[in-house]
C-alpha cells in the first residue's frame, strides 16, 4: 500500500512586511529568496519524536526510506537547517490538528501546536454536504493555524484533509475557500494514504515482538485499520482496510441514544455490529496472518485515536487528560471492554461529568467504544498499546526525513507549492 510522497509545500507569505536594521535608516534588509525568515525562538511545550525515514514505492507493498535523483544544488542564501520549522495541519471529521516542528538530530521537536474540535462532518452522513456552520467553524480553527505558520516563520508544510472532504459533494469547494480566505492549500488525501501517514507517525510505540501486528486509527469519518510487519526501521505493510465508520458518521447514522438503559444498550449492540459487518471481508483476509502472530507470541496491537486516548485516561483515573502519561501506554484490552461497556451504559448527563470526557465528546465516545471492541473482536490482543500521535507526526517525518538533514529544496521546482498563499 506504500505511496510515493506527495509533494511537500514552501510557505511563501508574501506581503509580509520586512524589518529594518537596529539602529539603520533606508532600505531593509533583503530575505532570503523563496523561503521564511527563521527568527530564533525558545521552544515552547518541546516534546521530541524519533523520526523515521520517509515512506517510498516499494514492489512488495513495505515502506522504506527515500529514494530518486540527487538533490538540486541551491546556492542561495537561506537560514540553517537546524533553526528551519516544519508543519502539519490534519483537518479530519471532527478535529482540526497542527503541529510546528525543528528537526534535532533524528528527531525533531516540537515547538507549536494546535487542536480544536470543528466537527466538519457534521450533518454529512445525512444531507451528504459539508453544513455551512461547520465550515464556518472549521475556517475559524485554520485562521488560528495560518497565524501560527506565519508567526513561526515555517519553511515547509503539508496540510490535508480526510474522510469529511472526501465524502462531501462540496468537499472540493470548501478546499477552495480555505484557500481563498486563509492561504492554506489543503490536500484531500485518499483512506490509503491516511493509513500510511497514521503508521509512520505511530509505529514507533508498538511493542516489541515477532510476526504480524495491527495499528488502527479511528477517526470522525473513518477507521483505518493496517496489518503490519516489524523490520528494523518503518514497518512493512502487509494489507490494510478503510471503513465508512467513524466517531461521526457511526453516532449520526445509528440516531439519538433512547431514554432508558435497555435502548442504549440495543443501540450500542446495533453500533458493533455495522462496524463488525464492515470489517468481515478484511478479516476473512487477514486470518492466516491472524493465525500465524499467535504461534510467535503475544498479538500486538496499537491504536492512535481520540477515542483510545480518552478510554485509556479513564483507565488512569487522571484528573484531567496528561499526554505525557497517556502516549506510549500499554493497557490491558479487558480493561478497555470493561470501561467501553460502562460508558454504553450510561445517559450522556452521567458521562458528561467524567473527567478527561466533557461535553465535546460525550456524544460520540460511545460510537469510539464500539469500534474499538469489534478491532479487538477481529485481533483480540491482550494488550492494547496507546498513541497519541498519527497522521500529523507522519507528515513531519517524512517532510524533516526528505528536507531537513541539509538537503536542498529548489525554489521552483513543480515538486513544490505554496502553503500559504497572500490573503
């Protein structure tokens, strides 16, 4: 299932007003051509990955590192690698995600990001069109991102969009608009290329261990589902899956939740099995390899979601919801069943009042639950690892992986776009 990269974007922000020398009168200092100035600042909220090599077409379907012709020389000025930032916007059915990054070695650290919950799917899986206040939102939440770009002088980002533009019949429109109104050109990628991004970003915390595994990702549109195999860098993909089912899509296709706790239940049980009905064919496809992780040892299994990580802070008890406690975690799936069949129980009044739940997801975790049980009915894992990173970190990989260990990128190559455009 491995894609080639697409092509990576140079923001360019023109009309940028240019600074003056300290203490010099006249003209103003000239930038240097095609890029961002890259104005030191002290890292803010810096959380630092392990970066992996950038995904390539491979014959037999695995992921490995870069390949192609020999970087263009480019003897233009331009500030050091290292002060250079990075970013990545993932605009999905419920949230919108940027993360701004520099590399450090292999890694790279983070130095700004932004979530907010849009919910762009809002009314999709009925009228089939992006809502006009769900678009009003989402614009909200990318102005946010395009100040942020500008004000951390970024050299190069990729911003997509998944299951809700996909689906919409103006879903194409709307990528026009954001354009139009904000300067960021988002890429409506395909469920197989979101899958791809979703393990770069992620396999880093499977456990370790011989034979297949699975990496899912469950969104707001959308659940992705990829059957992996370890190698010594980025994995091996091995067969993968996109079903119609997510967050969204499955709450508002199965109606409201009913008064009393028998009609919760019989709802939930309807939830599991569409996603379970959904997921036969590729479970028919995966049981040798199903069969055979078993003989190695333990069946590993690793999922990235809004919903793992919420079910996993309810796990922990916490307070409130800590990242640094909850990515990379290891849970029994027991647990995750026992909690997921609680919160099927319960009036959204009740599950409102849960910490790390609140109003924003209160409606949609039971439809998360009930995805997640029919992935641990299809791999029954005994452990559950938990991620709180995906597609955004997999954008960056690749774009820090391709450009950010001194390589050179030609102003005007067609390989490169703009990100931002002029307002």
């Amino acid at each position: 299932m491995a894609e080639q990269d697409p092509p990576a974007a140079k923001v360019d922000v023109p009309g940028r007003p240019r600074r003056r020398r300290k203490g010099r009168k006249g003209n103003s200092r000239p930038s240097a051509a095609g890029t961002a100035k890259a104005k030191a600042r002290p890292p803010q909220a810096g959380a630092t990955h392990k970066a992996d090599a950038a995904p390539r077409d491979d014959s037999n379907g695995g992921l490995r590192g870069p390949a192609g012709p020999e970087p263009v020389r480019d003897d233009s000025p331009r500030p050091p690698m290292r002060r250079q930032s990075y970013a990545a916007i993932d605009l999905g059915t419920n949230n919108c995600r940027l993360l701004i990054a520099r590399p450090s070695g292999e890694h790279f650290t983070v130095i700004d990001a932004f979530s907010r919950v849009v919910r762009l799917g809002e009314g999709l899986a009925q009228s089939g069109r992006l809502s006009d206040g769900a678009m009003e939102r989402t614009l909200a939440a990318l102005r946010v991102c395009a100040d942020k770009l500008m004000r951390r002088n970024v050299f190069l980002a990729r911003s997509v969009a998944t299951e809700a533009c996909r689906r919409a019949e103006n879903g194409a429109e709307f990528i026009e608009r954001v354009r139009r109104e904000t300067g960021i050109a988002l890429d409506i990628i395909s469920a197989r290329e979101e899958a791809r991004l979703a393990v770069l970003g992620c396999h880093v915390l499977l456990e370790e261990g011989m034979g297949p595994a699975m990496i899912f990702d469950i969104g707001g549109g959308s659940t992705e589902l990829v059957l992996i195999e370890s190698t010594g860098t980025v994995p091996r993909i091995l067969d993968w899956q996109s079903v119609p089912w997510g967050v969204v899509s499955l709450t508002e296709s199965c109606g409201t939740e009913g008064g009393t706790q028998d009609e919760r239940l019989e709802r939930y049980r309807h939830m599991r099995n569409l996603v379970s009905e959904s997921f036969a064919a590729f479970s028919r496809r995966i049981a040798p390899a199903r069969e055979s992780a078993g003989h190695e040892g333990p069946l590993r299994l690793l999922g990235t979601s809004g919903t793992v990580t919420t079910l996993a802070s309810l796990h922990l008890e916490l307070p409130q919801y800590d990242r640094r406690k909850v990515d990379g975690l290891v849970v029994p799936a027991d647990s995750m069943r026992g909690i997921s069949t609680r919160l099927s129980s319960m009036a959204i009044e009740e599950r409102r009042e849960l910490n790390c739940i609140g109003r924003e997801r209160a409606d949609l975790v039971v439809a998360g639950c009930a995805i997640l049980e029919a992935i641990l009915d299809l791999w029954p894992a005994a452990r559950l690892g938990v991620a709180d990173r995906g597609i955004r970190e997999g954008i960056l990989r690749s774009l820090i992986s391709t450009h950010g260990y001194g390589g050179n990128v030609r102003p005007h190559s067609p390989a490169v776009h703009h990100a931002v455009h002029s307002r």
